[in-house]
C-alpha cells in the first residue's frame, strides 16, 4: 500500500521541501511507488519516489 494518497499534500524533503499535491501515484515492477506531485510554482508535475516525500506541514495560525 503506498503511503501517500492523491489529494494529499507533500513536501519534497530532499530539494529546498518545495511543496504541492500527489495527483498520480504508480506502483513500480519492484514493489515500491512513484508520485506525481503538482509542485507548486511550476505549473508542471514532478514525479518522486516515496523515500524523497513527507507529510507537508500546515502552519496554523501563523499571521
């Protein structure tokens, strides 16, 4: 099962934890997944493995 889902919001933790939605997620022939993230800024989708993401952090409450 992968851990993110589509809809959820990422952040890239190995390059400047640029954030954005998984609009795609891809199993791979050895078991592991891929993602396409929409980045936000770029008006692209980047695709990332699962060991590059993590949970983005909302900050609430911040002004």
């Amino acid at each position: 099962m992968s851990k993110f889902a589509i809809g959820e919001q990422v952040e890239n933790v190995a390059n400047d934890h640029e954030s954005g939605t998984v609009v795609a997620v891809f199993p791979t022939v050895d078991g592991s997944f891929r993602y396409a993230v929409d980045t936000e800024g770029y008006d692209t989708l980047q695709f990332f493995t699962e060991e590059k993401l993590a949970f983005a952090v909302t900050r609430r409450g911040a002004t």
